[in-house]
C-alpha cells in the first residue's frame, strides 16, 4: 500500500487549511494544543484526513461565535460523544450568552461614557480638553 498523502482523502496542512478557511498556522495550533490530531507520514507531513479537516470546519465555526479554545475542546468532545445529552451542549452556549450579554453592557456603558467626552468638547482652537482632562485623572 502506498504511503502517499492522498491515500484515502488525506491532505497535506496547506490544502486542509485552504479547504476550512484557516491560517495554515492556526492548523498547527490546533494540532500542538490537541484540538486535531493529523497523521504523519515518513517524510513528517502532516495528512488531515476527511474527519481532521471535519474537525477543523466545526473549530472554525465555533471560534466565529467566540466560543474560548476551552469551550470548544468540551464541545469536540460532546460532538463526538453519542452518549451526550443536548442539556450539556446547551448549558456551554448559555454560558457563552451571559458571557457575550456582559461584554455588550461594558462597551455600551464605554460608549456612553465617549460620547460624553465628545460632547463635552470643543473641538476648537483653544487648548483645553476635556477629554484629555479625563485621561489624566480630571472630571
């Protein structure tokens, strides 16, 4: 049998990369913190098998929804877990809401906060501003 990287639909981290959308270097993150697992050939290249690149699809998708590289090895794990319960998966997305919910508070409240600074100034030839007046530890 030839130890080719094609063999059985493997490819080589380039083509993985440029199939999934990722950084060829994002792939080799993932595969030093565990997240995916290619094989290797004799000559060291790395060949993502169809379940690999799969893998790397679900990643990328989870990381467009912010989930942390944490969430995501649990939600790998319970991808691939048929004795998961839906509950479990659902409580890791609840989580990652409340989450999202407190970081949109926070940027709302900054830009509350900027707008009044932007309001408060000028914006004119004289050198007085309150918005450095702020930064500075003033009013």
């Amino acid at each position: 049998m030839p130890d080719t990287l094609h063999d059985a639909g493997a490819v080589t981290v380039g083509e993985a990369a440029d199939a999934v959308g990722l950084p060829a270097k994002t792939l080799r993150y993932y595969e030093e913190i565990g997240l995916v697992v290619p094989d290797r050939r004799g000559n060291g290249y790395r060949a993502y098998r169809p379940g690999e690149v799969h893998r790397l699809r679900f990643l990328k998708r989870a990381r467009s929804l912010g989930f942390s590289i944490d969430d995501c090895r649990v939600l790998l794990s319970l991808y691939g877990d048929p004795g998961r319960t839906s509950s479990e998966v659902k409580a890791i997305a609840q989580q990652h809401r409340e989450a999202i919910e407190h970081k949109v508070a926070e940027l709302l409240s900054l830009r509350d906060e900027l707008d009044r600074l932007i309001d408060a100034c000028h914006g004119d030839h004289r050198p007085d501003c309150p918005i450095l007046d702020n930064l500075a530890g003033g009013r």
